[in-house]
C-alpha cells in the first residue's frame, strides 16, 4: 500500500520550486538583532492542543483519495 502511494505520487524533483521559510526568517531576525533591534519571543498559539491522529488511518485515507480520486 505505502508503495503504491509513494510511487502515484513520486516525479521529477527541482528545489528552486521550494523555499526555505525557517531559513528566510531567521536571516530577518540576524540582520534586525545586528541593527539593534530586540529579538522577540514568538506570540504562543492560540489553537488548543490536537489530539493525536492515527497514521495508519491517514495514510490509508491518502491512499484511498490516491486510487479513487474524487
């Protein structure tokens, strides 16, 4: 089954299609910081705790959508 859906959805990969976000940020906090401004600590969420999901159910909805798109 994991096979099957790994290789539905496997392709060519290109990097540049992605970005580095955590990366990005960090460099806006260096450059701030060396400018002299404060580092600050990030607002805490305000979404409750998600129970945990089941990965085996998971991934047999994924591979469910995979075979039988709707």
């Amino acid at each position: 089954m994991a096979q099957a859906l790994v290789a539905s959805m496997s392709g060519e990969f290109n990097p540049a299609d992605f970005s580095d976000e955590y990366q990005i940020e960090l460099k806006k906090l260096l450059v701030s910081v060396a400018e002299g401004g404060r580092a600050i600590a990030a607002p805490k969420s305000a979404e409750p705790d998600r129970e945990v999901e089941d990965l085996v159910a998971a991934l047999q909805r994924s591979f469910e959508k995979v075979i039988q798109p709707d």
